[in-house]
C-alpha cells in the first residue's frame, strides 16, 4: 500500500520520484497537547453538528416569526446544504494549500460571525443568504479540521482520535432537537444561531494556541482554478438534481435535466484533472483501495442511515403522533450509540484493519433495517427502540473506520483533499438515501393506497380525494378535510397510515439491500492492515483491487 501512495504522489506531480508520500511524521503540536487539539477540533465538529438538528427543531418557529411559507423555509436547510456540498472538495485543497490551522481558523471565525448574522435576519430572504454563507463556513472548517488531526496524532493513536472526533459530532446531533427546544422556549429561535459564538470563540482560542504551525508541502504549487469551478458546478447540479426528487419524481424533467447537466460538466472535470499539471482532485488518488473502498462505505452508510433516520422522524411524528422534539428524543438510541460504535470500530480497526469494523458495522445496519421494515401503525415505541441500537452502533463503527482509511492512506499533499473527499461522500450518501427511500415510499403508497381506502371503507368520494394526495400520504401526513364524519375520518386515516407503512417496509427492506451489498464489498476489498503495539502499520498481502 505505501508503494501504491508513493506512486500515486509521483503520478500526481506531486512529490518526486524516491520521495516516500506517506512517511511524514505527525506534526508537533503548538503550545498546548495533542489533546488539547483535539478538543479544538472536536468543539468545531460539534458547532456544526448542533447547528443541523437544532435548527431543524427552530424552523417552525422562524416560519411564524418570518411570514413564509413552506417552500421558502425548506431552503433554509436545502441552501445550507448545497453549499457545503459544493465546497467540501476545494475548501480541503485551500487547506493543503495555504495551512490548515490557518484555514481551519479562518472557516471557524466565519462559522461563528455567520451564524450570528443569520440569527440577526430581518427576513426569510436573508437567512437564507447567511446560511449560504454559514454552509460554506462550514465547508472549510471541516477538513482542514480532520487534516489538522493527522498531521498532529502518530498513526497508532489517529484511529482512536478520529474515534473521539466522531463521536463528539455524533452526541451534538443527539444533544440537538432538546438543545434547541429549549433554547426556542426560553429564548428564541435567533439563539439558535447566537449561541454559536460563544462555541466558536472557545474552539478558535484553544486552536490558535494549541494547534502546531505546519508548513503545506504544496504551498508553492500552482491552484487548478478551472477544476474547482468544473467540481462546484458538477456538484451543485447533481445535489440539485437529488434535491428536486422528492417533489417532482425521478423522471421528470426537472431532476433529469439536472443529473445530465452533472453527467456532462462531471466528464468535463474528468478530462480537466486528467491533463492539469497540478490537479485539484487528482483521479489517480482513486486507485488506492482504501479511498475508493472507505469512500463507498461512508456513501452507502450515510445513505442508510439518514435515509432511514429522516422516514423514522415522520412515522413518529405522523403515525405516533410524537412532537418534533419528542421524536428528536426518539431517536436518541440511534445518535447515541454512535458514541459506542465508534471506540468499538476504531478498536477492531487497530487490532484487525479496517476491514472487520467495515463489514460488520455494514451487517449490523443491515439487520436494524431489517427489523425496522417489520413495524406497524400500532407499533410501540418499545417495539421500535431496539432496532434503532444496531443501526448507532454499525454506523458508529462505519464512519471513523471509513475517515481514518480515507485520511490516513492519502498522500500528505492531499490531506485536506482527502478529508473533504470522505465527507462529500458520506453528505452524499444521506441526500441520495432520502431520496431514493423517499421514492420507494410514494410509489408503494401509489399502488396500495385504492386497496386499503377499499378494505377500511373509506366512501369513494374521500378515496378519490386520498388518492390524488399520495405524495403527502408518503410523508405520512393524512388530509381529512373538514366536516368529514368522524367514522369515515378514522377510516381513512387507518387507511392513509397503512398505505405509508407498506412504503416504509420496503424503503427498509431496500435500504438493507443497499447496505449488505456495502458489507460485501468491504468484506472483499477493503485492506487487511493491523497497528503493532507501538503504533506502526502493518500490512498483509493483499491483492490490487
């Protein structure tokens, strides 16, 4: 594996023949610990990880206090991530480029001053702009934060300093709808992004002082402008495309004029990077199993389980009738537990490689699916809950086992690169996961919904009118209008709630398709490597993928 970075470098131009890619030792840190530095790093992770669920919990609230309407409000999320999706790539090549303490700081301060310019907007329109704004923040916070990682742990302590940084990002999410109902009910929705200052400020403070000044081996190189342009618009049309799926279906022009869009500018790129002399993702990075296998692994992961995740909040707060932040709460297990897989994950990886923790935390999400596809309408929660464990925890041991193959086998030129790579992909997988689980769900709905409003007897005039409103029945949402009898309203929200739980059962079932078809491949084709005692990489014969 060292000769396929080594060579990989030298491919890229980027670093000359003889020269090992891969044998930079760990930077030393500033004035603080290699520990210290984590905290900072991990503060920065968890900012921006609270900021997603907790504004997910305030948008209610801000669609009051802003007079909009629901289409608006969506991009305040939507906008947020097309952002951070577009920029993820470049923001990690700036770091490579320019030094990632100085980027990292900088994405940090900018995080923090956009958040409380969002929390100041007068009008929907500008928050949506400062959550563009946050969005690409948060795009250079975060990679150069995981390079700073590698460049200051040695290789035998980076599996479980990652392990820690996931798992911080991982209780932020948990910690996120009670955080931010809280702060909604005792102050406003404006605190919501307000209290990102105070986060920023202590995270930017310990990483001035803490983090080492490191010296980018590519500084003098020369910036591949027209591939961050290819890249951003490539990007941009393809999580618009996936965007515009849920509304408009697969097959509508709106989506598939962008997916070809993508495809054209996405070949384009591909011939760019191939003839740039100094490339901004340089394709042959892709010939090293441990980035194309990991990056597969957190695509599929995320598509798993976000997909999952998202259907799980709706059939809570639709079917259960949970509140938003009870059904936040709901899902603790799930967001909890990745704080256990994650220690699991990077344990197995330091004694078995990557290999074992891949596959198996794949497996495990597998089977929670499984069990989630058996629930009813009239399900507990008690029925529920135990399903949720497996899926924490395999993904818990998925995703920092993932990151540190993904890191740590890039050459160092490429570190930034490589750690806005592993996130694209895993942002990817989550908006491709609620999408497609999402389309499975409206057409199960389309074709059982007749035979169910049948079977509850429904008056033929309401299942006329049900069924010209499946795709908010896929949402699990049941539209009575007023003054209908009671009897036929209970009858045909029975109905409507039976139709979405056929949708649920086989999003689930086809999600677990999906993630066992990743077990496989991580079985097959992820590195065999094991950590010696004091730290050193070790790796069995294994064959090129």
């Amino acid at each position: 594996m060292v000769h396929e970075r080594k060579q990989i470098a030298e491919d890229a131009g980027l670093a000359p023949a003889g020269t090992p890619a891969t044998a930079e030792a760990a930077a030393p840190p500033g004035r603080g610990g290699q520990w210290i530095v984590l905290v900072a790093v991990a503060l920065g992770t968890m900012m921006e990880a609270l900021d997603g669920t907790v504004v997910a919990v305030a948008n209610p609230v801000i669609a009051v206090d802003l007079d909009t309407d629901l289409s608006s409000l969506q991009w305040v999320t939507n906008g947020y991530m097309l952002a951070v999706a577009c920029t993820l790539i470049t923001a990690g090549k700036l770091g490579d480029r320019y030094g990632h303490k100085k980027v990292f700081l900088i994405g940090m301060a900018a995080f923090a001053a956009t958040s409380v310019m969002a929390g100041l907007a007068d009008s929907i329109g500008m928050l949506i702009f400062w959550r563009v704004l946050q969005g690409i923040s948060g795009a250079v916070l975060a990679p150069s934060g995981l390079a700073v990682l590698k460049n200051t742990f040695p290789k035998g302590q980076l599996k479980i300093a990652i392990g820690v940084w996931s798992a911080v990002g991982a209780l932020a999410m948990a910690a996120g709808p009670f955080i931010g109902g809280l702060t909604v009910d005792l102050l406003s929705w404006r605190w919501v992004f307000f209290i990102n200052l105070l986060v920023g400020a202590v995270a930017f403070a310990l990483g001035a002082w803490a983090i080492g000044n490191h010296r980018p081996d590519g500084a003098a190189r020369s910036f591949d402008t027209p591939g961050v342009v290819l890249l951003t618009a490539a990007l941009f049309a393809l999580v618009w495309g996936i965007i515009q799926v849920p509304e408009h279906g697969w097959s509508d022009v709106y989506p598939l004029g962008s997916f070809a869009a993508a495809l054209l500018i996405g070949a384009g790129f591909v011939l760019r990077e191939r003839a740039a002399r100094e490339a901004l993702l340089p394709l042959g990075l892709f010939r090293l199993r441990a980035v194309s296998v990991g990056s597969t692994a957190l695509l599929i992961g995320g598509f798993a389980t976000f997909g999952a995740s998202f259907y799980l909040a709706l059939y809570l707060q639709q079917v259960h009738g949970f509140e938003p932040m009870e059904a936040g709460l709901g899902l603790l297990p799930f967001t909890v537990l990745f704080g256990v897989g994650a220690p699991t994950g990077a344990a197995l990886n330091a004694r078995f490689g990557p290999r074992v923790p891949l596959a198996l935390g794949l497996t495990l999400i597998g089977g929670g699916l499984l069990g989630l596809s058996q629930m009813t309408a009239d399900s507990s929660y008690h029925a529920m809950w135990p399903f949720l464990v497996p899926l924490g925890v395999g993904m818990g041991m998925v995703a920092p086992t993932a990151i540190e193959m993904i890191v740590s086998s890039a050459p160092g030129q490429l570190t930034g690169v490589a750690s806005g790579l592993q996130q694209t992909a895993l942002m990817l997988g989550g908006v491709l996961g609620t999408a497609a689980l999402g389309s499975m769900i409206s057409a199960r709905v389309s074709s059982t919904l007749p035979q169910h409003t049948a079977e509850a007897g429904v008056p033929e005039g309401l299942a006329a009118a049900l069924g010209n409103l499946s795709k908010v029945i896929s949402q699990g949402v049941v539209p009575v209008p007023e003054g209908t009898d009671p009897s036929a309203a209970r009858a045909a929200v029975e109905a409507g709630h039976a139709a979405f739980m056929d949708g649920f059962h086989t999003a689930m079932l086809g999600g677990m398709t999906v993630v066992l078809a990743g077990a496989l491949i991580a079985a097959l084709l992820a590195p065999r490597t094991r950590t010696s005692p004091d730290g050193a990489e070790s790796a069995e014969a294994d064959a090129t993928a």
